[in-house]
C-alpha cells in the first residue's frame, strides 16, 4: 500500500511539474509576443500584432489567469487584455474572472 501512494504521489508530481512548466511557457510568450499591447496606461489601445494573436489561440488561459496577482495587475491592464483576447477572437466569457478582476457581461 505505501508503494502505491508512493507511485501516486510521484506519478501527481510529474503531472504537476509539467504542467506547470507548460503555464510557463505561455506566460512567457505572452509577455514576449503581447506585453506592449496590454501594459498600463488604459489607452491608447493598439491592435496586437499576428504573433501575438497567435499566442493567444494557443495560450492556456485559466492557467495564466490563476497566476495573475494584485502585483501584476498594476503592470497588466486588464482592460487592455480583454482588448487583445477580442481582436485576437479568443475573447473572455462574461463574468470571467482573471486575478482578481471579473470580465464585465456583454450587456455591459
């Protein structure tokens, strides 16, 4: 029995390990490829570049989302990447939440 939960326990640190390696890897192609398109100030807002976009298609949002910070929220504007994720056609769902910020509703 202890031979098997050690096997697990291994078995859910490789999977976390490359999971994580994987958040990673988006994170840093994310602020490689889009990070002057969704850094403070608000405006003005520019459209992203087709790298970046292709960043975005690929990119592991709830993962990156997890990552993000009160800290980070003060580098990343919010209202920016809610612009890159719509001109890029990967837009957040209404009421996402990204850190500590909520997407507003379409209605909105």
């Amino acid at each position: 029995m202890a031979n098997l939960m050690c096997i697990c326990f291994v078995l859910l640190s490789i999977i976390v390990a490359v999971s994580g390696d994987a958040c990673e890897g988006d994170r840093q192609d994310m602020i490689r490829e889009c990070g002057q398109y969704q850094k403070w100030p608000a405006e003005p807002k520019l459209d992203p570049s087709n790298a970046c976009c292709a960043v975005w298609q690929k990119a592991n949002i709830p993962c990156l989302c997890a990552g993000v910070t009160k800290e980070k929220e003060k580098m990343w504007c919010m209202d920016k990447v809610a612009y890159v994720a719509n001109f890029c056609k990967k837009p957040f769902s209404p009421r996402y939440k990204c850190g500590s910020h909520t997407f507003p509703s379409l209605a909105q």
